[in-house]
C-alpha cells in the first residue's frame, strides 16, 4: 500500500531514493494498491496487478459534531503555506489565501504548538459551515477532501485536471470546484450568500464520502483485489512455478455479485461487468453435463399477460439468450395457457394456467410433467415449483415483504411455498440476495447465486430526428421530465412531483409517465397545476427515444429489487436522478445523481442542476459507460455457466461447490 506518491516525491525532493526503495518492495508484491495517479505507469511494470485507490477516512472520528446551523458560517483552511522544501512548492496555496484575505472570505487556522491529534482536526472541521482546500504537491484529492466531507463541511475544492479523480465527486452538488482565483471567489460567495445550499452541499458530500470513501470501504476492496490475484494466480507446479493455466472463478462460477462501484481505473473482472466469483466447480467443456431436460415454467407470462412488467420483460430477455445458447435443446418451456412469446430454439410445451391458489396441487402437476420429460431441473419465472426434482428460483426483490404491499395472502402462499421447495436460489442483485436472507434464514445453507439482469440493445442515444418524431407522436411540445412505471408507494414519486412544484419555471416544462396508471393519480394533482403531465405506454423503441430526449428520468424510489429503468435510461443517453438504497448504487454505481428519498429540496436542487448542459453531458457520459457494464449476453453465459452446474448437483454427479452470497 502506496500512501505517497512515488512520482511526484522523487520530483520534489529531487532524488529517486523512494522509487528505489518502492521497487524492491513491488518486486516482491502479490498486489500493489497506489493513492496517487501519477504513479500509474510507474507500478504497471510490475508483474503484480495494481489498483488506483483513493484516500480514505476513519469515519469513527472524522464525523460533525455540531449541527450545520451552529457552526461559524465563515470558510476556514488549516494547513501548510510556508515554502517547505523549495519556495515554489505552495506558491499557488499562497497567492489564493492572499486573495481570499483581502477579500476577508477566509478564516486561516494555525497549528497549534506541539502534537495535534486527529481529534484536533475533526473538532475544528465540525466548528466550520465551509471549508477550503487549495492546490498541493500531489495530483489526488489530499485526506483533507474526505476529512472534511465526513465532518459535514460543505468543501470548495481546486479540480485536480485529472477527470479521474475529479469525477469523485459530483461539482455543485457534493462539493464545490474551482480552477482560478476568481472561481474560488464565487464558490464561496456562493456557499455564503445561500446557508440551505450549503447545507445540502455538505450532506450530500458526507453522504458520498461514507458510500465509498470509508476505510472500512477501502479495507473490503483492497480484500477483494487481493482475493482476485489468489484466484487467478498460476497454481505451482512440483519443484517451482510451473505453466499451468489458472482457473479464473468468473468462468467457473456464474456469482457475479454487484461489487460496490470500484475507482475509475481499477482492473475490470475477466468477464467483464460486475463480476465478484467465489469458489466453484472447474470449468466446463461444452456437452459435458449429465443427460436431461431442464423444465421452465413461463407462468411469469400467464400473470403478466395483459400488461408485461418488469419480471416479464427480464425473463424475455434471458429466455432469448439461453435459446442462442448450448443448452437450447434440453430446455423445456412451459407455456400456460398460450401466454409465452416464441423463442425459436425452445422447445414449448402446453400446460394449463396456473391456480396459485392451489399451490401444493401445482407442484404435484409440476412434478409429474418432470418425470414426464426427464427433467434433473425445474427453474420458475414466479415461484412455481415441484414436488420433488431439484428446483431453483428466481428472486428479483422482497418488495411485498419490505413494504406489505402489492401481494395478497393467496400469491404469498405460494411464494412460500416455492422458496421453502426450492434447492437453490438467483438473485438480479446483492441487495435482493441480502433482503432474501433476512426474511428467509431458514433458507441460509441453500446456494445463492447473485446474476445481475442485464439492459436490451434496443435502448440507444437516439438521433434528434428520432426524437422530434416521438415528441410529435406524444406531443410534447415542451422540455420534459420523465418517471417510469408506478408511481405510489414505495416508488415514491411523490417526491418528484413536489420539487417540481417549486421549480420558479414549472411551467415551462412537461412531465411524461410510462407506465403505471393509465391516469396521473389524484395525489399529485395540487403539485402539477401549471406543469402539462401526460401518462402513454410504450414499447422499447419508443421508450429509448423518450429517454434519449428526456431532461431526466427521476426515480426516486424507496427501494428496489435491481432498477432496469435506470440502465435503460442511461444506455439511452438520459441523466438519472435516483435515491442511494437497497439495490440502487449496485446499478447505477457513480453515474446518477442521488437524493435522500425524503428531500424535497435536494430532488429540485437536481432538478435544476441537470438543467445546465455541462452538468447534463457529463452524466450522460457517465451514465453510457456505467450501463456497458450490463448485456443480457453476459447475463445468459453466466445462467448457462451455472445451470450445468446445478445439473451436476442435481444429477449426484459430484457435489459441486456452489458457494451461498
């Protein structure tokens, strides 16, 4: 672990005693993590892998101690301005404070005689509204950026020119940035003049920074780098290193959990996307797997027959891959009652609607059609499941247990039951793996094999032409806004309504909502009087182009079992306005625009900020590279990959390990 930059220490001190010292030690590493940018091709000769980590925070000490409106509303700035080692070292810290002082904009704190303590520091962050940090000798945001962040500061920081570490942090909403003298001036004017910005400029720093900038954080990442390189290590052969090809997990296993977001920068998974495996079987040559069918009950488009939803729409996607993949003609589609799609490639056989408040007399039915077809697998769309052959289900979220809404007591009958019957289990994320365990331990020693969904090629940046030609097609004559399905309860788009409210140009904008009630619901009437809101149902083509010429698409919900409309709308070229929970970061990681679900001015402040194209660009940017992480083609392999694995459990081949989340 490189906590100076190696680089830039040699370029200060004029001598290269540290790299010396630094290339012995990597030479001998199984892992390299770096602080600073700079050192990036320095470690990359190295045969062990590296990673770019930035600085992190003891957030057991850095934390407020006062409330914001207590604290001295003046910007203040402790730290080195002397010459240090050579007189242009801090110069330009130097010329800034001046400036500030002679605009009476800064309130310097010296260090006290004698030691000063990490206490020291945070109780003097937590006596400020804002505070400054000014140009140092490194290229990454110095400790001080989290420091203060964590202690609920609102910070005026200088951009680094590194869009890699400047993109940490979302500028006018997270902290504030500056790249000259003047810019300094109004970001603190700015803070000052407007003590509520501040203050939510503050929460929404400490709130990033204890996301992903917490030491506890850092230690779990470096972890999970450190366990990749033993994975993936060359096994030793007898007497040395030998050829051998290392087995990588992600091809033997299919958990691909969600990781946390990781640093621009890092290394990518071998299979790309959020992978994070853990031990599993060898990897499997095609055709190798145990004799018989596997039974897939499409009861998911018997009950979402009138109107496809979310489920419905995931499993056309991954049916579609695995109908392309090696499997194809072992899978046995069950069609109730003439509601599936085609999927050419799958065989389909005819069964009756499914009676879910008949659940135990399903699974007698279910289990004699496997019998019938040889089945060793059976894998429901909806919490289906037979007697007795070896069954997995599917869990997309745990909302109705979550919130007590949107099932009744006959489906959560036979949700029970298909969980309690079931052999093992996939979850769209970790979250809806965790959410699982906490209202199902009994469940606990089964296997839980977390896939993300993936987002359908359809969605796509569309042209203008495209979206002139839907805004006709809609009529929308305005800028709008768009919201995608429901919208009450826990989909809370209560929230949106009443920023909107406040918005001083209201009017001047349209809301579109896909999906959900046919009709904008009576609750949010008094806050769209002078804002045209329309509600249309669309299909996918149409869809993308709606996100493509949306403002945003605002979703702030209260939780979530994955979150496809935030990937269709990023993949779409659309900014995203979201809430940080449940299943949400997992998607959208650090490319939308995150409010607390109860905060009214933080949802118009982004809003607003959205509005500026700069602002805009660069989270449709960030939003494009954030959804290329997920294909249903990745999505399928690593469905395919872990069926075979479960067809051997299932067969009694051998007991496959498949390691529970």
């Amino acid at each position: 672990y490189v906590q100076e930059s190696i680089v830039n220490s040699c370029r200060l001190f004029q001598h290269d005693r540290m790299a010396e010292a630094a290339r012995s030690a990597a030479e001998l590493a199984d892992l390299i993590v770096y602080t600073d940018l700079a050192d990036r091709e320095f470690f990359a000769r190295f045969p062990a892998p590296s990673f770019w980590q930035p600085f992190g925070v003891d957030d057991t000490v850095f934390h407020p101690r006062k409330p914001f409106d207590q604290r001295i509303a003046r910007p203040f700035f402790r730290g080195k301005v002397t010459p240090f080692f050579r007189d242009e070292t801090y110069r330009p810290r130097r010329e800034m404070i001046e400036h500030l002082r002679a605009k009476d904009l800064i309130e310097l704190v010296p260090y006290r005689e004698g030691p000063v303590t990490v206490e020291d520091i945070a109780a003097d962050f937590s006596e400020y509204q804002v505070a400054l940090n000014f140009p140092s000798v490194f290229s990454n945001h110095p400790t001080r950026v989290y420091e203060a962040l964590a202690c609920g500061c609102a910070l005026v920081t200088n951009r680094t020119g590194l869009d890699e570490v400047d993109n940490l942090f979302q500028d006018g909403a997270e902290l504030l940035y500056y790249s000259s003298e003047t810019e300094l001036e109004e970001a603190v004017r700015r803070l000052l003049a407007d003590p509520d910005y501040a203050a939510r400029v503050a929460s929404a720093g400490r709130l990033k920074t204890l996301q992903r900038f917490t030491l506890v954080h850092h230690l779990e990442e470096m972890l999970a780098k450190a366990g990749e390189t033993r994975d993936t290590a060359p096994p030793p052969a007898a007497g040395g290193v030998g050829p051998e090809r290392a087995v990588n997990k992600a091809d033997a296993a299919g958990d691909t959990r969600l990781p946390r977001p990781a640093a621009e920068g890092a290394a990518e998974p071998a299979t790309g996307g959020p992978d994070n495996t853990r031990d599993a079987a060898p990897p499997r040559i095609a055709g190798d797997s145990p004799d018989g069918t596997i039974l897939i009950d499409g009861v998911i488009f018997q009950l979402q027959h009138q109107r496809p939803a979310g489920i419905s729409r995931v499993w056309s996607a991954l049916l579609n891959e695995l109908a392309g993949s090696e499997l194809q003609g072992r899978i046995v589609l069950l069609d109730r009652a003439g509601t599936a799609p085609p999927f050419p490639g799958l065989r389909r056989r005819e069964m009756a609607a499914c009676d879910m408040k008949q659940p135990r007399g399903e699974a007698e039915k279910l289990e004699a059609l496997c019998r019938e077809e040889g089945a060793l697998l059976h894998l429901s769309t909806y919490f289906t499941s037979p007697r007795e052959t070896f069954s997995a289900v599917v869990i997309h979220d745990m909302i109705p247990e979550i919130t007590g809404m949107g099932m009744g007591p006959v489906e959560r009958a036979a949700k029970e039951l298909a969980i309690e019957q079931a052999d093992a289990y996939f979850a769209v994320s970790r979250s809806s793996a965790e959410d699982f365990r906490r209202f199902h331990p009994a469940q606990a020693g089964k296997p839980m094999i977390v896939i993300p969904n993936g987002v359908s090629d359809t969605f796509r940046p569309h042209t203008d032409e495209e979206i002139r030609a839907l805004r006709a097609k809609l009529g929308l004559t305005k800028p709008y806004f768009l919201l995608s399905g429901h919208r009450g309860g826990y989909k809370n788009a209560l929230l949106f309504f009443q920023a909107l409210a406040l918005l001083e140009r209201r009017g001047e904008f349209e809301v579109l909502c896909t999906g959900g009630a046919p009709e904008l619901e009576a609750e949010f009437h008094p806050f769209a009087r002078q804002t045209r809101v329309q509600v249309a149902f669309l299909e996918e083509e149409d869809l993308s182009a709606a996100y493509s010429g949306a403002l945003a698409l605002a979703y702030p919900s209260l939780h979530e079992g994955f979150g496809l409309p935030v990937l269709e709308a990023m993949r779409s070229g659309c900014p995203v306005i979201t809430c940080c929970n449940s299943s949400l970061p997992e998607v959208a990681g650090d490319a939308a625009w995150y409010v607390k679900p109860d905060d009214v001015a933080g949802m118009r402040q982004a809003l607003l900020m959205l509005l500026r194209p700069e602002i805009r660009a660069r989270f449709i940017e960030r939003g494009q590279k954030n959804a290329a992480r997920f294909s249903w083609k990745r999505t399928g392999e690593n469905y395919a990959r872990v069926i075979n694995t479960l067809l051997e459990r299932a067969a009694g081949v051998r007991d496959v390990p498949l390691q529970t989340l």
